[in-house]
C-alpha cells in the first residue's frame, strides 16, 4: 500500500513530471496494480471470516 500511496501522491503533486514518469515506468504500474489487486482480495477475505 505504500507504494501505492507514493504513486498517488507523486502522480497529483509532481514537482517535475518526468521524474514521475521515470519512476513510475509501465512495469512498475503493473507490480503496484498486481499487489493492490492481492491486498483487496487479503481484505475481503478477512472481512468474510469475521
């Protein structure tokens, strides 16, 4: 989740634009998608056993 926090954060607030772009190449986006996908569904299994 924290990569996902710093993406959002350097997504709305970019000093230099291409910094972000730098960082946050295709593959990286893919790896923060991929691991988001994987927390929700942690949570909504958590959330189903409780």
């Amino acid at each position: 989740m924290s990569l996902l926090d710093e993406a959002f954060m350097d997504s709305r607030y970019p000093e230099d634009i291409t910094l972000f772009e730098d960082e946050f190449n295709i593959e990286v986006c893919k790896e923060i998608f991929t691991e988001t996908k994987e927390t929700i569904k942690c949570l909504e299994n958590s959330l189903v056993k409780n």
